[in-house]
C-alpha cells in the first residue's frame, strides 16, 4: 500500500524491461494509504511488460486478511463500492502463489492464510 516505496523502487532501479525483471511477493495492500493505487500500477505493469513483471500472492492479497487489516475499509472510503474490493479479490485469486527463477530460485510468500486467519 505505499506508492511511494514502489515508486521509489523504480526510480532507484529502473522501470521494467528486457534488462530489469520485477518479482513482487505480494502484500501490495495494507501497507499504507494506497494500496488500491499500488495494485492498480503493477497490473498496469503486469500488462504492458508481461514477461518482465511478475505478481505473487500473498497473505494480504486475501479477502478475510484484508477486511482484518484495512484493505476493504480502504475500498469502501475511496469508492464506496463493495463489488469494487470484490473483483480486486478476483484478481489476486489468479495471482500465482510462487514463482521459479531461471530454474533455481523457488520465490513464495511467507504467510498464506487458514480458514482461521481473520
């Protein structure tokens, strides 16, 4: 949720392209203020580079977690809309829960929530 550390993130490092390859481990959300503008940059990335952008999900991209910890709040504030923070939730379904880099590096996010979670 802070645009500002992703922004600054790309500003140090460059923007992705066929020699700046980004894995994002989830938690895009509940991380300050802006979480639907963060989500709504690494998609927008995630289409334009779709082979030098890579989405993982994590814990927060949940609906439970994310009611728990300010993502849905976030939504309903800024928009009003529940079928908004509904079909973010869609979204994040289809993320991938790991990612493999070159054949060596197995990339997952630390926390995936239990029935129990929230």
């Amino acid at each position: 949720g802070s645009l500002e550390d992703l922004l600054k993130v790309f500003e140090l490092v460059g923007w992705p392209d066929e020699e700046n390859t980004f894995v994002f481990n989830g938690d895009f959300v509940d991380r300050g203020e802006r979480g639907v503008e963060v989500v709504a940059v690494l998609l927008a990335l995630k289409i334009c580079c779709p082979g030098f952008v890579h989405l993982n999900r994590g814990n927060h991209e949940d609906s439970n977690i994310g009611r728990a910890y300010g993502f849905f709040e976030e939504v309903m504030v800024k928009y009003g809309s529940r079928q908004l923070y509904d079909r973010i939730g869609q979204v994040f379904c289809h993320l991938p829960l790991c990612a493999v880099l070159e054949n060596e590096v197995f990339i997952v996010h630390a926390g995936i929530p239990s029935d129990e979670a929230a």
